[in-house]
C-alpha cells in the first residue's frame, strides 16, 4: 500500500509532462469558403517559418502567437491541387498535420485542394468510379519484381467479354507511380470524363519508371518486354496499336517519346507532356534520325507535345516540336500558361483522354 502511495505522484508527475509536450491539435490548412486559406504549423523553438507553395509567386512568412502556433491566411487561390510545404529555420518539411503527401522521392511536400465553386474535372463527383489496383509484374530486363498501378473504370469486368485499350502513363523524375493518382488524380479524372460520355472507357496502367541502379534506357525495355505483356495476361485488353496508348511528364514525357516514336508498330498514340530530353537515350535516337514520315503519319492517330509558356522545359520542348515537324511527322500541340506542374499534368491528361482510342 506504502509503494502505492509513493508512485501515485509520479505516475501523475510522468502524466502531466506528458501533455505538456504533446503538440496541441490544430487544423492545416483550412479551405476557406472565398478559396482563401490557412496554414498552421506548430514549433516553439522554432526562429522562423516560411509558406511555400505553387499558388504562390514567392514564400510568405508564418506569426507565431504565445502558444507557439504559427499561422497564415493566403489570399483567395485559383481552384486546383497544389503543392505545398513549410521552411523551418531554412528546412523544408511537410505538413505534419496533413495527410494528403506528395508522393515523390525527392521533395517533401504537402497538398491542398481548393474545390471550385463548380467541379472539377479531377474532382471526385457523383458518378459510377473505377477502380486502381496494386500489382506485381516479373521485369525479366531488371531481375527483379516490380509494382505498378492500373485503373480499371466503372463496370469492369475481369472475366467478361469486353476488350478495353490501355493507355500507359508515366510519371516525372522524381515522382512515383502512384503520383499520378495521387496528386494528378487520373483515375478521377477518367471516371469523370467517361460518365460524360467524353472519354472511352480503358485501362490505365501507372508504372514506376525510375530503373536506377539500371541504365534509364532500360525502363523502355521493360515496358515492350515485360509490362505489356503483363497487362495484356492479366486483363481483357485489345492487343494491337490502335487500341495502346503511351503519355507521360516530364522525364515521364521524355520516355514516352522514346518508347512510343521506337515503337510505332506497339502504340498509335504518343502524348508527351513537358518532356525532358536531356538524356542519351534521346540524342541516341533522335539526333541521326531519319524515319519514313509517310509511315509513321500511317500509324500515328495522334501524336501529341504538351508544355507552359512558363515551363523551364520551354524553349527545348519548342525545339523538339519543330525538330519533328521537320522530319515530317504530323505533330499537334498544346500549348497553356503555366509551369512544369501537376496542374498543368492535370489539364494535359484531361485534354488527352477525350482524344484516344476513337
């Protein structure tokens, strides 16, 4: 009884400072019903911390008040998904207190989704949605198993006697295979457009292109090699060109030239978004070459360079344009305000789906 008394005060000690150190619960960001929005952080030691985000044109600073809660209210934004994140005393982190992450390798940062006063075309809406799965795949090219997303849309059948197209998409540098769920909301996106009546219905398959410590090149093997055949044994798919497509963005839309332009036979769409080319695969292919432009015009149903009039890729995108333009090849374009963002993924892909498969 004795040894209970003494331990009670320090049980009630340990649970006192206890609470004392955990953070308090605070919302962030919060969407305001004006787009406006409010960011928290908390930190009592913290000296300084700065908002960064791409609906900013430059970082803005956080107050901090007597509880050590840091905060801001940003001016109305434009309706979209944006990353985000917090620099604290010259570190950058995530939201702790959000759990919508980027999904991306390198950089670490937060989203937040501004709804507009009218849907979106990536917003989720009431209507029949499809479906993504998380699948394995054997790479014989790399040796070793490998993951992938797939999309399959409303009313999928596995067993049933439909055959859908299949578009593969491919993320940026540093992004994963399932940013393009995550943060350029593909499958929303598609379940939206397809119960317009916009879009056909099809799978979407979402692999992960970075193959390092494999030669890059090596993600264009697997794909022909090892992730279409996956696809067309697991799926009810057509199996010929017209019924294949192939985008990507960034370093994504530098592969999907490489892969759909060396195999024009495979694919009869090529959409690249913002495409990096800087690469040795693409001076390896490209920089001699001389394709039979009757040819390919015979089997491309469209073929498509996407980029932002502020997109840092600019000026070599326009060049790679007007590099194919000369060797002939029919070549559309589209060409929008912005950056190299996932907002503009977002507008490339909703603009891209409408015009595959028809």
């Amino acid at each position: 009884m004795k040894r209970l008394i003494y331990l009670l005060p320090a049980l009630l000690f340990f649970s006192v400072t206890v609470i004392a150190q955990r953070p308090p619960a605070i919302s962030s960001p919060d969407v305001h019903p004006d787009h406006s929005v409010t960011f928290r952080y908390f930190s009592k030691k913290a000296q300084k911390v700065t908002l960064s985000g791409e609906f900013l044109k430059s970082p803005v600073a956080l107050t901090k008040d007597t509880s050590g809660i840091w905060s801001v209210t940003v001016p109305p934004v434009k309706p979209d998904i944006y990353p985000y994140s917090f620099w604290v005393d010259s570190v950058q982190i995530a939201d702790p207190n959000n759990t919508y992450i980027f999904a991306n390798e390198r950089f670490k940062r937060s989203i937040v989704d501004v709804p507009g006063d009218q849907p979106l075309v990536h917003s989720l809406q009431n209507v029949p949605h499809g479906k993504i799965s998380y699948r394995y795949y054997n790479s014989g090219t790399l040796g070793t198993t490998r993951q992938l997303l797939v999309y399959t849309p409303p009313g999928f059948n596995l067993n049933g006697k439909i055959k859908y197209p299949v578009l593969y998409l491919i993320h940026g540098g540093s992004d994963t295979e399932e940013t393009w769920t995550k943060v350029g909301r593909a499958n929303l996106i598609a379940d939206n457009l397809i119960a317009q009546g916009k879009a056909k219905p099809m799978l979407i398959v979402m692999p992960y292109g970075n193959v390092r410590p494999s030669p890059m090149p090596d993600f264009t093997k697997d794909m022909v090699s090892d992730i279409i055949p996956f696809v067309e044994a697991n799926y009810p798919v057509s199996k010929d060109s017209k019924s294949r497509a192939v985008a990507g963005f960034s370093v994504g839309g530098g592969q999907t030239l490489n892969i759909g332009l060396t195999h024009p036979e495979t694919f009869a769409y090529v959409c690249s978004y913002a495409p990096y080319t800087a690469t040795e695969e693409f001076k390896k292919n490209f920089s001699d070459w001389s394709p039979n432009a009757d040819q390919f015009n015979k089997q491309l149903k469209l073929f498509t360079i996407s980029v932002g009039t502020e997109d840092f890729l600019y000026e070599p995108v326009k060049q790679n344009i007007a590099m194919f333009r000369d060797k002939g090849l029919k070549l559309d374009t589209q060409i929008v305000p912005g950056g190299h963002t996932w907002m503009n993924c977002k507008l490339y892909l909703a603009t891209t789906l409408p015009q595959l498969f028809k």
